[in-house]
C-alpha cells in the first residue's frame, strides 16, 4: 500500500506556494489560510 503524499514536506511546500501565490493574486482561500498552521513551521506549535 502507498500513501499519496509519501513526502509530508512536500506536501507542506506546495501548500505554502499555492497560499502565497493566491495572495498575491489577491484570491481569497479561507479553507487554504484556516489550515495554514499546519503546512507552515506554527504547526509545531500544535503538537
């Protein structure tokens, strides 16, 4: 069995792109910026 995201840092980083690009466009992602703690270094602050 595998997993779909085998590398959880990548996962993180293409989560923190997307965030980012969407800011800058101006696109508003609520859901995106709700889970920000968790692909950014704030979710080790949830652990």
């Amino acid at each position: 069995m595998t997993t779909a995201h085998a590398n959880p840092e990548e996962l993180r980083a293409i989560c923190r792109d997307t965030l980012a690009e969407a800011r800058r466009l101006g696109v508003k992602t609520p859901r995106l910026e709700a889970a920000e703690p968790y692909f950014t270094d704030g979710h080790l602050a949830l652990k």
